[in-house]
C-alpha cells in the first residue's frame, strides 16, 4: 500500500507546521508536559512572578494550558487567579526577551531576569541585558512594542 507512507508523511509535515508556528509565538519548553503540550514561563507561577515578584516554583499539579501552552502554578488559588484573567499574568512578547525583541529577535526569557511596567511582566535574557535595559527602558519597551507585531509570527530562525 503506497498511501501509506504518503498518509505518515502528511501527518508528519502537519504537525510539524503546528508545532513551529506555536513554537514561534511563544516561548515555550521543546518537551511535553503531563497536560500534552509543551511548558512556558521556565514552570515559574506567573502570578507569583506578576504580583510580588517572586520566582515561585510551579507543579504539574496545578497546571493551566493557554493557546497551546502550559503554564505551571504553585498553588491551586494561584492557577484559578490566573484562569480568570490569563492575559493579566502572561509575560508580554510570548515570554521571549523583551530588549531582544526591541532588536528584531527572539531570545529566551528568563523569569528570574523580569519587570513589571504598568502591570505587565517583562523577561530577558540575562542579568547584563536587564541591567542595560533599566538604563534605557521607556525606549527600549517603546521599541518592542513597535516591533513585536512584524515579526510575532516570525520562525526564529528566521530572525
């Protein structure tokens, strides 16, 4: 049977596809958690990590998926607190750094390296690019909110 392997190698490339485009938007684990997709925010609680600016540890137990994407929480209050209002508590840029951002790319964000500005969660990289994003941050934030849109569904690779 020749469909077969035409079947296999359909499938293959869809979900391929699904993946890089998901992969692309956010900044996300390359592995699968119990919850069937992959890990986003370093299995740091957002909330935690939003309101008092705490690099809480989160568990599968307390797990909350948003657009393909698992986030973990320290508390089952915490996960609710972040159901309700998920974009309140999701880093800014799909969790990618956000001075990288200003600079057209996309490079891991480290929840231990964060900001909060008007209420939203900011990650970068390292300490060195915190520090020169604090020298510099209304234009650098400025910048990132004018690039993020060209290039949110940019391949990475591609930057």
């Amino acid at each position: 049977m020749k469909t077969f392997p035409i079947m296999i190698a359909a499938l293959a490339l869809s979900l391929t596809t699904a993946t890089a485009f998901a992969e692309d938007e956010y900044n996300r684990s390359t592995g699968i958690t119990t919850a069937g997709v992959p890990l986003g925010l370093h299995g740091v609680d957002a909330v935690a990590l939003s309101t008092i600016h705490d690099v809480a540890e989160g568990s599968a137990v307390n797990t909350v998926v948003v657009d393909g994407v698992a986030y973990y929480f320290a508390s089952a209050e915490s996960a609710r607190t972040f159901e309700a209002e998920p974009e309140r508590y999701l880093p800014q840029f799909g969790g990618f750094c956000a001075f990288a951002v200003a600079l057209g790319k996309k490079f891991d964000g480290d929840p231990r390296y964060a900001d909060i500005v008007d209420g939203k969660l900011y990650l970068f990289v390292n300490e060195e690019i915190l520090h020169k994003y604090r020298k510099d941050r209304t234009n650098i934030l400025r910048n990132a909110e004018r690039t993020w849109p060209s290039i949110r569904h940019t391949a990475v690779s591609d930057l």
